[in-house]
C-alpha cells in the first residue's frame, strides 16, 4: 500500500527532502549542502543522500513518489536550462536519474510552478481554481494555476513572472534583458537603490548598516522601513508600485481570484501589501479587475517541499 | 439529430452569424448595423433577426448550439462589461435572452478568445496545445490556449493580452492607464505617431494623406512603408518593436508553442513580422525561449464566427 510522498528541493545553497503521510503531514526531513562547484555526479549523489534519508525506515515500495524542484528554466525530464548556480545539469535528467535510484515514480519541475501548486493544495490558495503565486526575493519567480490546474506551458518553462519588461529604460535584469520586474524589485534591487540615494546624499538611518561594514540587502532597508525611516519607506513603495504593475499585467492576462506573495521581500508585511493592492486598484484597466485577492502565501520555508508532494499528489492516478 | 452550429458576433458596427455544419463548414450568413444608439432592446432585436436569418430553412431542434462572442470584458452569461460602444448591455444575459428566444444552448464569451479557439480547432493552431492569438488593429486584445483549452479565468475577462504596461511614461490608452502596449501599437497610435513625427517636420509620403484631406490611419502607415517610405518603415519597426516586447512577456508567462497575429496592422505582413521575431529573437530571457513560432492568423474577417462555432462545439458534449 502507499503510504508516503518524498518532496525534495534543489538549490543553490541546500538540497532538502521532506516525506509525508498522503494528507502532506510531514514525517521526515533532511538537507545537505549543495556544493554545486564539486559537479553534476557529486549533485546527484547528495539529491540520492536527502532522499534516502527522508526515506530511512520506511520500504521504498510504499512511496507514492517523489518530485524534485529546481531553479529556473526546468523541463518535465528535470533537465536544468541555464540554471545560474548548477552549471553543468542540462544534460541530466533528474527525473530518470533519481527513478532509477530509488525505483519510484518521479516528477520535476521549476520550484516556482511547484509553489503554487503547494499553495493550490495545502497553503493559502485552497479551493481555488485560478491562483498566482509570486515569490520576491533575490529574484521574483513563481507560479500559475489557471482552471484547476498548473500552467506550465510547452516544455515546462512557463511562469517566469519576474520577467516582464516594465520599463524599457530601466536597469539590467540578471537575466541580461534591461528593466524587468525582477530587475525593478527584488532585494538586491531594493539595495542598490538604497546605495544609490545615499550615493546621492539622501538621510537616512540605513546609513549605519554601511558604516559597520555590513553588506546592505533588501532585508536591511525593510528592517529600517519599520522602524520609520523615510528614505527606506519610499523606496519600498516604489518596489511594491513595480510589483502592482506586474500584477496587474498579469490580472489582464489570467484573472486570477487570488494572488499570494512569498519569499524574503513579502516579510515586509502591510508596507508593502499596502502600496501593491493601492497600485493594483488605481492601475487596472476596469473596476472588474478589481475584486482580485492579494494575500500573504503560506507555508513559509517549505513552500517548494510541499509544493513537489503537491505535484506527487496531482500526478498519481492514486488520487 | 443535431447538424447545424451557430456562431454570432455583436460588433459595435456590425452583428454577424454564420450558420455551420458539425465540421464548421459555412452554409448560411447574415449581418445587419448594430445601431447600438437604439439601446440594449434594439440590439437584442437585431442578434435575433441575424441569429434567425442564420437558421432560415432549418428545424431549431437540429440546431447544436449558438455561441455569441462581444468585445471587452464579458462574462460567461454574455454580459458586456464596460463596452466602449454598446452602452447599456451590462445587466442583459446575451446567452440567456437568446437561448429563451430560441431554445438552443447558448454560450457567450469576448470575442478575442473566441478567435483563439476559432484558431486552434480550424485555423492555424490546429494540433496545438499552447496558442496564442492577438488581434492588433483599432485595438490590441486576443485569446490564451494553454495544455490545450481556452484560460478566460475566474469571470471570463482574462486575456487582455493588449493591456500590459511596457512603458510607465507612454501615451494613455484607451482604458485610461499609461503606456499599455495597446497604446503603443495599435492602428490608431501608429497613425497618430505619424502625425506627431510630421509636424516635428519629418519628411514622407505619408504627408499627401493629410495634404488631399483625408484621415491618416494605420493602413495609410503601412501602405506607405510597402512603397518603401522611411519613416512609415521607421513608424511600423517601431510598433513593431514593442508588439515584440508584449509577446516576450507572454512567452515568458505562458511559454506558448506558437503565436499567431490578426487585425488590420497585422496586414503589413513581413514589414511587421520580420522586426517583431527579431525583438522576440533579441529580448527573450533565454535561449530556450527562442523555438517560439510567430505567424499571421488565419480565418480573416470571420474569425470571430468561428471561434464562436469552436465555443458550441467545445462545450457541447456531443463532441
């Protein structure tokens, strides 16, 4: 009988496994380093090492299956395209590679699309039958649900929401193209700015962070932004005014019920939800559009783990 | 036995119906002025006569469905959000007044994404499973298939594909909100870029237009540039362009397989096709995106009809 569902995540940094029960109570996790500079064997053989151990004590023949999630472009195979911190995994099937190990049925794809479905099914998007997922972090990804089921377009690459162009004058994106989203408002970008108005001779309580010799982020202009500080509070609004702009392009194009923010940014709470929902409600091309939900995600750090159950779940005819 | 289909078109100039056999084969047409003037009533009256018209010499009882497509937002019930040019059609059911009228199951749904599904089951998306269609003409809207059905999201109004914002700082769109690629692109904003670059005192043959007293539009543009007129070709690379750009961030959302364009700018052929694959070439944020097919629509004027024959013929179970 099957009993449990191995979510595993990918990273720049970690490598994580969860197993659940078939409701998604987690029973186990594991998480390793990923020393992606070691190469695509010694990757693979630390993904068969979480696994293995969120497994350990159980018989791999009740395992309904296991799903991988990984950054950036990922097709069903689980072939890695372009990913910026794993070179050397486009030529590798996860998929294959980690059915082959374990003799259990499984399933890839991009954590962002995985996100949402986790959402979809055990997070803040319950019930729904149309759900955007955003995560706004070092980069902004995520994810799409659109009657029932996730979008993940012809090979698998679909979803790539911080990737909009909204403003063709603005700074280079990380993927190279000038003034997405992602390149507008994800953390790195809320420093940079900072570091730009201070440059410029602007006051303001972050200063501090760069005379202790600590690095500025997006978390040290949000921490300033609650504590009141002006210049921190603007630069903020003017990050969640990009991000209403993008949702609102993707309000136009899906009509989702609902939109969830996750990711290290969204921490921001109200002063950022604020400004977004303000943008959202003053930039939309009709008053029909605006009945669209923009909440808080769910599920916090295991967002991707419960999202690769989630597609176990979605996949096995089981259910 | 159920033999006939019948597929209408409210236009702010024009109702149409076509009445088709189960493989969309054209059999009877109508068409009368909408006089959206006279009020909601009156149009109704006149959707009856065409519909009507349509089914002369048929038995209703053979009559699969009827399927009416509207422009703007418009609802599963076939209410006309916000129509820009049939005032008054918001609290009138379209699908329920005219299947009281003639005991037929009736559907509604925005002409662009009917279009969408008139391509993918008879025009140049057969066999796909994620399409595209976008009509750029007076204005910019079309339809989204992805994993092979049609997205009209939570209320029916998705795929406002024309509104996105490509530039904060752009010209006003119809809708009221800067910079939409509508804005940008569409038949009337070539035109009106025209004139703006003549009196800045560029030189063109585009100046006999006005000189002679006539109205410059999109076609005068493209007519124009297909004589080899500079800035007519500068005016149409420049639409071009951020078509491109718009079709970018639907390839990065949607990663559809092909995208196919319609309307009246899409008649410039080449002159705009060409520029537009190569901004999509240029602007992708990966390689992996580039596979994506840009083609002219099929169908021509009747595209709308038969999406709206597909909508009977997806929704009706004998299918």
């Amino acid at each position: 009988m099957k009993r449990w569902v191995i979510g595993a995540d990918l990273g720049g940094t970690l490598i994580r496994a969860i197993r659940t029960d078939l409701d998604g109570r987690k029973l186990a996790r594991a998480e390793i380093k990923t020393q992606a500079q070691e190469g695509p064997e010694a990757i693979l053989g630390r993904i068969f090492e979480v696994i293995g151990q969120a497994c350990e004590g159980t018989d791999l023949s009740e395992v309904l299956g296991i799903a991988i999630g990984a950054p950036g472009p990922v097709d069903e195979q689980g072939r890695l395209f372009d990913p910026p911190n794993l070179p050397g995994l486009r030529e590798v099937s996860l998929r294959e590679r980690i059915q082959d190990r374990f003799q259990v049925p499984t399933f890839a794809g991009n954590d962002g699309n995985l996100a949402a479905l986790g959402q979809l099914r055990f997070g803040a998007g319950q019930g729904l039958e149309h759900l955007i997922y955003m995560t706004i972090g070092t980069g902004i990804g995520g994810g799409i649900i659109s009657h029932g089921k996730l979008v993940i377009g012809a090979r698998g690459f679909a979803a790539e929401i911080g990737h909009q162009t909204l403003d063709p004058d603005g700074p280079i994106c990380g993927c190279g193209q000038p003034g997405h989203l992602e390149a507008l408002a994800s953390g790195p970008n809320i420093a940079r700015r900072a570091l730009e108005r201070l440059d410029e001779g602007a006051s303001s309580t972050i200063e501090q962070y760069r005379e202790a010799g600590n690095e500025l982020t997006g978390k040290s202009v949000t921490d300033a932004a609650r504590h009141g500080d002006e210049l921190a509070l603007e630069l903020l609004t003017e990050a969640a005014t990009y991000i209403g702009l993008g949702l609102v392009n993707l309000i136009h194009i899906l009509e989702p019920q609902r939109i969830l923010l996750g990711g290290g940014v969204s921490q921001a709470g109200e002063l950022l939800f604020e400004p977004i929902r303000q943008t959202v409600h003053d930039r939309v091309m009709s008053p029909v559009f605006r009945g669209v939900e923009i909440q808080p995600a769910a599920l916090g750090k295991d967002v991707g783990l419960m999202g690769a159950v989630a597609l176990v779940l979605e996949r096995s005819s089981l259910n």
